[in-house]
C-alpha cells in the first residue's frame, strides 16, 4: 500500500527544516554553464556558478534550497543501455536538498554544521518511517591520495579518516555494522569540474529495500562537506598540474537526495519504474507498444523522458548555445571528444550535448521499432499531465517529436541497425 505519492513528497522535502536564513530557488534549467558539453547532473553547481562565478572562493554566504532536475548520460549509456540494474535508474530524475545547501564565506565549525546537517537526514528518513537498521552509509577510510584515486593524482597527501561523519553516525544510531568503510573516490571527493574545485569528504546513503538475508542497498542520498583546495604545479590551473593540497578558506555542507529513489524506499517497492508518476507513463506505454518487452520499454521509455525534459527547457527558456559559448563548452570542458556533426537540430546546444542526445536516440530506434508520430503525442501529453509540478512539460512535445522525426528520417537510425560493434563515444 502506498505510504506517500510522489507529489506529496516533494512537498514534504521542500518544507521540511532548513538551515537558517536558507532561501527557495527555483530549479536550474538542464542545460547551464556550470555543466559545459553535458546536461545538469547534481545539485548544487548552477547556483554556486550563478553567484560566485567558481566554486573556490566565496564573497557572501549562500544558503538555499530546491529541487533540480538531473540528465545524466551514464545512467543510459552504461546502464540502461545495457540493462543494468535497470531497476534503479531513470533517464531523467529529480534531486532535493535535505537542509538546505550551506555555503559560507568564512571558515565556521565544520563539525558542528555537518553534524546538523547530518542529524536532519536521519530525522527526515525516521519521520518517513524508514529504519534505522537499513540504513547503511559508507564512509572514507582514509589513505594515499595516490591510491585512493588509483593513479589520477600522484602528490604525497594521506587523506585521514572521516572520523566526524563516522562518530556522528553512530550517535545518530546506526547500528556500527551498517557503516561501510570506503577508501575509493566515492567517498573522497578529488574533483576538478573546468576550474579549481574543493576537496573533501562524501558518504552514500544505502537503504536495504530487500531482506536481512538478502540485503538490496539503493542509494537515496548523499552528504558531503570539503576541507581543502588544490595547489598547482604552474599558473594553469587544470587537473593535470594538480599538486597538493591546502586548508580550505570557507565553509561548505552538503545533502542531496534523489527523490524518485526515496520514494521507492518510502513505499517498499521493488523498482523506480514503480514510483507512481512513472508506472502511470509506462501504464500508457504498454497500451501504446504491447509487443515490446519490458526491458526494451524502460529503455526506450527513459530516453523519451529526458528528451523531453531537455527540449522542454530549450523550449521556455528559448536557449541557445552560439559559437561562442561552444567555445567555452570546449575550454571547461570537452566531453566525449568526438567528430560527429548532427546537421539536424532544432536549435544548437553544442557538439557535445548533440552527441549525447543523438546517441540516447539510437536507444530509442533500437526498443522502439517503428516511429509513430501520433503514438509518441499521446505519450508525451501523458507524460505532462502525470507531472503538475513542472509547468513546462507541455512545450517540450512538438520539439521532442520532431528531433525524433528528424532521427528517424535521417540515416543516423539505418547505420546503427547495420552495425553491432558500438561508437568510439560509447565505449
């Protein structure tokens, strides 16, 4: 029995307890500079790249809160594409903060912040009704930067354990056989997003959605808070002439959750494409396409559903990406690095993201079958009604429809069907 719809809970995160002084924003749209060459892929960059230009050095505090929209290209090229664990993973899915995303310009008590931040995520998930004794958080051991990041980065740093989110953990009560210790990048933030980027700490917060004997962990949230800055070997500050480490001068606390993945949790189901809004598209899309299996469906599905959140975008805030800001794309950030050229656009979002969405198409002339124009009408009307908290769903259906039209007439489709071996892009 559902314990709560997925616009209930949407509502319940964006009124839960903030931090103070913590402001509503409105979601970043998919496509921004703080993502060059890719589609918005977490929480937080839009904004810190809105305000501050970077996300190193900070002239004011910035506390805020929101729900954004989130593309992100490997979840469909490495695993929806290839079914796996197609049961955790959407095309496009939708990330809240906890308490807010805690910027500050000065260097405050980072164990006293995080910890709070921290003690609101449980408090949330208890009030939710989910257990303490499934929750299983990971956390970094500590160790060589060398080893942690298998090579990327070769300075003489070992990073220490993270002993404040693992003591408060446990003060929270999660049982101290739940905590997974981790020394892997996903633990330890090593980033270097176009420009200098904050080094720190990250914990995966697992849920078992299965058994004590045959435990099922879906990741729901993460918490992250940054201690230091990359030094440089010269004057170019890129990932490459990364040399060291100094003490960061701010002050950063982060909690992100992914909202269609807590909803699965909160109802005990078995898959996201059970959420409600989502089992009601792919209700639809069975009535639509009955002869396709159910794998060739999610997969299909899910391209369908980020296209049209892209162009739905591109469509209300009439963006475009010109020959210039492509070369800013190319500078921050040159994803895929391919050649190809997609003639057919219904505006230009730069060579990257062109490659992305021609590639996510390709998945769908491979689970679709043949293109129907009314059919795909039908299920993007569906798919704008089921979602009343996006407004802007309806203007993303001609353009979607006709960036599919025009894939589908083009020999793009013909040559993917001739050939089994995958593009350098994909591998």
């Amino acid at each position: 029995m559902v314990k709560i719809i997925y616009e209930k809970l949407r509502e319940f995160l964006a009124n839960s307890d903030k931090y103070p002084k913590c402001k509503k924003y409105k979601r970043a749209p998919l496509i921004h500079e703080g993502f060059p060459g890719t589609f918005n892929l977490s929480f937080t960059e839009y904004d810190m790249f809105r305000e501050f230009g970077g996300y190193s050095k900070f002239h004011k505090d910035q506390i805020f809160s929101t729900i954004q929209s989130c593309v992100r290209p490997q979840d469909i090229l490495e695993n929806l594409k290839y079914g796996k664990e197609i049961w955790k993973y959407l095309g496009v899915f939708e990330m809240s903060d906890i308490a807010g995303q805690i910027t500050l310009s000065k260097k405050e008590d980072i164990k006293k912040i995080h910890t709070w931040q921290l003690n609101k995520l449980i408090e949330l998930l208890v009030e939710l009704g989910l257990k303490k004794d499934r929750i299983f958080p990971s956390y970094c051991k500590g160790g060589d930067v060398t080893k942690i990041t298998k090579g990327k980065y070769t300075f003489d740093f070992k990073i220490p354990e993270d002993i404040l989110t693992k003591e408060a953990f446990l003060k929270a009560g999660i049982p101290k056989e739940n905590l997974i210790p981790d020394k892997t990048r996903d633990t330890f933030l090593s980033l270097h997003i176009n420009m200098p980027t904050p080094w720190g700490y990250r914990n995966e917060i697992n849920y078992n959605i299965g058994t004590k004997e045959k435990p099922k962990l879906l990741d729901i949230a993460t918490l992250e808070y940054f201690l230091w800055l990359p030094t440089y070997s010269s004057k170019e500050k890129v990932s490459k002439n990364i040399n060291g480490l100094k003490e960061f001068e701010h002050t950063i606390s982060i909690g992100g959750i992914g909202v269609e993945r807590l909803c699965v949790a909160v109802n005990g189901l078995k898959s996201i494409q059970e959420v409600d809004y989502i089992n009601k598209f792919y209700d639809f899309f069975r009535k639509l396409y009955p002869e396709l299996t159910e794998e060739q469906r999610i997969k299909a599905g899910e391209v369908i559903r980020a296209l049209h959140r892209i162009y739905a975008d591109v469509a209300e805030v009439k963006l475009k990406i010109g020959k210039q800001q492509n070369k800013k794309i190319k500078y921050f950030l040159q994803v895929l690095n391919q050649n190809l050229y997609e003639p057919l656009e219904i505006t230009n979002l730069g060579r990257n993201r062109n490659e992305k969405i021609r590639t996510f198409l390709q998945i769908v002339g491979d689970n679709l079958g043949n293109f129907s124009e009314e059919k795909l009408k039908k299920l993007l009307d569906l798919n704008s009604k089921v979602q009343p908290w996006h407004k802007n769903l309806s203007k993303g259906i001609k353009p979607t429809i006709a960036r599919i039209k025009m894939y589908y007439q083009s020999q793009d489709r013909l040559r993917v069907k001739r050939s089994t071996k995958p593009e350098k892009h994909q591998k």
